[in-house]
C-alpha cells in the first residue's frame, strides 16, 4: 500500500506545481515542455528525497497568508512539518508522521493553549499492503499506464500552444533551468472559461452574503478576476529530478463592493538529499510505548486512535492518554 502527503502538502508540491508550472509552457516532442512535465512525473514517484515548500500570498503588497513545508521522504517512513502565518501574523505548527506500523500526528491547540497529539497502529492488512512511501501515489508502473497517459493528453491540451513562452539555458554542473511567463491574454480558452465560471459561482452565492465584521479578502464573493502574469521557473539536474521550482501569478480582483486587490500568489519548492532522506519520529517513545499488546490490553480494540499529551520534560503524559478526543472547552 503505497502511502502519501497529507492533503495540505499534496496541494502545495503537485497541485500548484503542475498547474503553474505548466501554464508557462507548451507541448511538443523534444521540447523544453517534454523536459520540464517529464522531471515533474519523475520526481512524482521519488522516495528517499526532502521536500521544502513555502507558500505565500500578497494582497496589495503586504503579505496575507504564508506556509512553510516539509516533507521528507524515507523508504519506510515520512515525515511532513506545517508551519502556517496568517494575516494577524499568528503561527501554527503541525506535523505528521508515517511507517508501515502507526501514524503519529500533532493537533490543533486547545482553547488552554495545550497541544495534543495522535496515534493509530496498523492493523494486520494495512501492514500486508505496505509497500513504501512516494510523493504521490503515482509508481514506476504507472508511467506506462492507460490512465496516465490520459492525464498527459489532458495536461498537454489545457496548455495549448504557449510554446514560444518557455526557455532553457544551462546553469553548470549538469542543472538545466526552464522559465516562461504569460498574460492572461495568452492564456488557453479552456483556462479564461474556467475563469467565468469561477466568477459566475461567486456571483450566485453573493446572493446569500452577509458581511462581518471579520471577513477576510477571501471571504467576499468577487464580481471580476484577472490574471495578469503567471510565471515559472524550474531546475533540473542530469538525472531529469527537479531540484528547484519557483512559480507564482498575480491577479487582480473586484469583490462585490467595488474594492480591488491586486493577489500576488507564489511557491518555491527545494528537493535536497536525494537517497539519504530517512525521516524519524518527532516523539521516538511513541514506538516504544503504544505497542499492539498495550493498546489492546488498555482499549480492547487495536484500531483505536489513542490521543495523548507531552509532559514539561517532553515525555509522553501517561495520565493524559485517552481514545477520546479532547473537549475544546477544557
């Protein structure tokens, strides 16, 4: 059973990799195109690699949201680490920790300001299907699939004929750098389509939109949208890896009150320690302590997801260990 990034981090390394990525550019055979989609696919299925990704978006100039991320990939383990600012400049740290035995995970912070953790243990047919992590689900296999070469075709139509927006150019020791930008105007039908689309919805749940007195840009259903640049850049190295991705837009938006923004979104992405990575726990007792025998013995059943906290030492608090979730009055 081939195991993957939580759902935040998939969004942010293949989602908006692929996306803005591949906005920039078009598809030919030979093409810097056919390099740059084939190192994203090939990076796709890696284990044994560090991912760090940072997320930020601008409203106007100043910074509304940004999102530090790590993922680091280990043959028989991963471990990915959320670190989240919002516009009042609050912070949030998360992480999330997987093997073929348990998955072990940060929460949210209780009204109190305490922090608790979970943990499930693999049941007997989760561990048969182990079979190692990737950054995706995606396998070797998978490239000479029916279903993947549909997402190919899919991918390459959407792009359209953006070809003369890319270039490469060779930065030494074997990395070649691929970079193109657009405008909105440039951009495929299908895209500009969704785009209306997008607005047309905004439109019809402005409707039953009532402000507040904390709504965020966000929030606030818009009447236009505007793309005025998308841009990328990637590194590939001689083993056709990415090892460097920056990419971003900037879009200009009026909401339902007339107000414009100008949203400039961006993403890099580093993969480092390529065949070295090998993530372990953040709390190493957890594998000591929370064995089949001791949930069995203590909840009767293993599938449990046992929730727990750190005492002032850092060690697990054994009067705090529960298989129920924590009120948020407390």
């Amino acid at each position: 059973m081939k195991r993957r990034l939580p759902v935040r981090l998939i969004c942010l390394v293949v989602a908006f990799t692929v996306l803005m990525g591949t906005l920039t550019v078009a598809a030919i055979n030979g093409s810097p195109y056919e390099t740059l989609k084939d190192a994203i696919f090939n990076t796709l299925i890696e284990d044994n690699v560090t991912v760090r990704a940072e997320f930020t978006i601008r409203v106007n100039g100043e910074v509304n949201e940004s999102a530090l991320v790590y993922g680091v990939f280990g043959n028989e383990s991963i471990l990915s680490i959320e670190y989240d600012y919002d516009e009042w400049g609050e912070s949030t740290t998360q992480f999330s920790f997987q093997n073929a035995d348990m998955s072990l995970q940060s929460n949210l912070v209780m009204a109190n300001g305490e922090e608790w953790y979970s943990v499930r243990i693999s049941n007997d047919i989760e561990r048969e299907r182990f079979t190692g992590f990737t950054i995706s689900e995606l396998t070797a296999e998978d490239r000479d699939s029916n279903m993947f070469r549909f997402a190919e075709l899919a991918v390459d139509m959407v792009v359209g004929n953006l070809r003369n927006n890319i270039s490469i150019a060779n930065q030494g020791n074997g990395i070649r750098r691929i970079s193109g930008a657009v405008t909105g105007s440039q951009l495929p039908e299908i895209i500009r389509v969704g785009i209306d689309w997008a607005i047309e919805d905004s439109h019809r749940r402005s409707v039953h939109f009532t402000p507040r007195d904390d709504d965020r840009i966000f929030d606030i259903p818009i009447q236009s949208l505007a793309i005025d640049r998308i841009y990328g850049i990637a590194d590939i190295d001689g083993d056709d890896h990415l090892t460097y991705i920056n990419a971003g837009a900037v879009i200009t938006i009026v909401d339902m009150f007339g107000t414009e923004s100008v949203i400039e979104a961006e993403m890099t992405i580093h993969f480092t320690d390529r065949g070295t990575s090998n993530p372990q726990s953040p709390i190493p007792e957890v594998e000591t302590l929370f064995t089949r025998e001791f949930i069995e013995y203590h909840f009767d059943n293993i599938s449990r997801t046992i929730h727990f906290q750190l005492d002032a030492n850092g060690n697990i608090d054994q009067d705090s260990i529960s298989d129920r979730w924590p009120s948020r009055s407390n």
